[in-house]
C-alpha cells in the first residue's frame, strides 16, 4: 500500500490540473506511485523505519503520517466491527 494516496480532498485534483498546469496523467502517477510514504523518498516501511532509527528529519515525518493515517482509519472501523481496541 506504500504505492496509494489514500483520502485526499476531491478538490486536490483539479487544483492541481488548473493550477499547478499537470496533466491527467501526471495527477494520476503522483496519486497512485509517489504518494504516502514517499514523502521521504522511500516506500518500503521496512527501510523508511531504518530511516527514521538513523534521525532522517522526512523519514520521520513520512512514518509520523503514516501512522496517523492507519489510526484514523482502524479505530472507527474496528469499532463499526464490534472489535475493542
């Protein structure tokens, strides 16, 4: 999943086809290869997490999303399953 951009705001896409002039083609390639945990250049979690043991400030920043994100989503789903958490 290190590959998907997972919730954006709607919004984001024609911004970015109007304002920042990007074709279909490259929202489509930064949404669904260059996302999420490339805001350190990496998208194995295996090595971002290295990255982060050896201080890296994006790599940090990257997991910090990342774990937000998973939070975010795994509490209200696990409780809408019945699942305590």
């Amino acid at each position: 999943m290190g590959t998907r951009s997972g919730d954006i705001d709607p919004g984001v896409i024609s911004y970015l086809w109007r304002r920042a002039n990007m074709s279909v083609e490259e929202i489509e390639s930064m949404l669904n290869q260059r996302p999420g945990l490339g805001l350190a250049g990496e998208r194995d979690f295996r090595r971002l997490q290295l990255m982060v043991e050896s201080g890296d400030e994006s790599a940090q920043l990257a997991y910090d999303c990342s774990s937000t994100g998973c939070a975010s989503t795994s509490g209200p789903t696990s409780q809408c399953c019945g699942i305590p958490m």
